[in-house]
C-alpha cells in the first residue's frame, strides 16, 4: 500500500509550541491536525489572491 501523507520538520521556540498546544487543546485537536488546517487555509487563500 502506497503511502499519501509525509512528514515535514520545523523549529520553533519553547513559547511559540506551548501557545500551539494551548490552541490545539482548546480546539480539542492534536497540533499537527490544527496545523496542517492553518496550513491549507493560507494556501487556499493565496490561491484566490492571484
């Protein structure tokens, strides 16, 4: 079976990934999920900029 999903690292500081927790527990979603949303979000909106 074909994978469809990779990985993707970055750095951020200790501040910056507890603030992330903290919006990804009130959201009740795990950090990656919150992310990858935030994520697409921008680049769905990028798309209709040009």
């Amino acid at each position: 079976m074909a994978k469809t999903e990779t990985q993707i690292g970055i750095r951020v500081t200790w501040e910056f990934k507890e603030q992330l927790e903290a919006q990804a527990a009130k959201e009740r979603r795990p950090v990656s999920n919150m992310i990858r949303k935030v994520l697409e979000d921008y680049l769905e909106s990028q798309k209709n900029a040009d």
